[in-house]
C-alpha cells in the first residue's frame, strides 16, 4: 500500500502502461495538486491555474484575453478573439453594420471624399475656404458627374462653396434681393 501525495490516504498502487507509477489515490487529488498562481499579462491580475487545464494561462478571464479598439468607434474591445471563426474588428453590431451599410453601399462618395479632404489636408476641412466645420461639409464631384465616384474626382466643400460652384455667383439672388428691398417699402 502506498500514500497518496495529497490527502495521505493509502491506497493499492496501480501501474499504468508504459511503467508510470500513480501518486495520487484519485482524479481528484491529482487535479487538487495541479494549481499554480500566475499573473494576467493584461490587468496585472493574480489568478489560479490549473496545470493540466488546456485553456490559455497567460490571462485571468475572457475579457483580459484581447483588447483593442473599435474600427469605427475606437471602443476597447474585449472578450473572444473571433466569432464565429472570424476576428472582431467591431464593439457590437451597430457599429459593423453603420461601416458594413457605408462601404458597401452605392453611394459611398462622402466617405471617400472626406478621406481624400484627410489624404490633401491631414484633417477633414473645405478645400476652398477652409472651414473646419463637419456639420456644414459636403462632397462634390469636380466633373459634376454622380456616377463617377472615383476619389480623384470628390472633393470636400462647405455648403457655401458648393452652392457657388453649382449656380455661379447669385446674380439673380442680387436682383431678387433688390426687389425684395423695393416691395417691402411699399
């Protein structure tokens, strides 16, 4: 009879094939020998491990296992690397299908024009008179054609600068503007 190297229980030896002894009276002593304390490579985290555990055992839980941002709201991401066997580029599937809904859409033209503001100017700005302003930014197509949305043809514009583009210089809101002076008088 032999003891145990956990609990100290006696128990008949077992010899397995290939000339391994046992040491442990059961699975369960010989799981209960196993754990080890390690450190999360990710949060600093002091966690127990066990040895003869498949599961990774250089982080503390799912969450520490990846982390980056967002693709399109730089929110951390964490959990699974993949899902469903393809990695995780989004925080959830709001962001993925605002991209997925922008790139692979038939007008994708004010995506590629700010790009191409971003590529001239190192931020997203009105090519002709500068303004900085996202909310009054549009893209127009220098050849004036819709069709072709090639990214040398998008250029960035205020709504300012795009309306003089499209109809001139406003003679006729200048007329207009002048009869509208002459009928308020009245």
């Amino acid at each position: 009879m032999d003891k145990c190297k956990l609990c100290d229980n006696t128990f008949k030896r077992k010899y397995r094939a290939k000339g391994l002894r046992k040491i442990y009276c059961s699975k369960k002593c010989k799981y209960a020998d196993a754990y080890i304390e390690k450190t999360c490579i990710t949060c600093n985290k002091v966690f127990i491990k066990n040895k003869l555990s498949y599961k990774s055992d250089i982080f503390c839980s799912l969450s520490c296992i990846q982390r980056h941002p967002c693709e399109n709201c730089g929110k951390i991401i964490t959990g699974r690397k993949t899902f469903q066997s393809l990695p995780k580029r989004f925080c959830g599937r709001a962001c993925a299908s605002f991209v997925n809904r922008t790139l692979k859409a038939k007008k994708t033209y004010v995506a590629k024009g700010f790009a191409q503001s971003i590529y001239w100017h190192g931020k997203i700005i009105c090519n002709r008179c500068f303004i900085e302003d996202i909310e009054v930014l549009v893209v127009h197509h220098m050849d004036k054609n819709k069709e072709n949305n090639a990214p040398e043809n998008l250029e960035t514009l205020c709504a300012n600068c795009h309306h003089k583009e499209h109809w001139g210089k406003g003679n006729n809101r200048i007329k207009m503007s002048i009869f509208a002076h002459k009928i308020s008088q009245k």
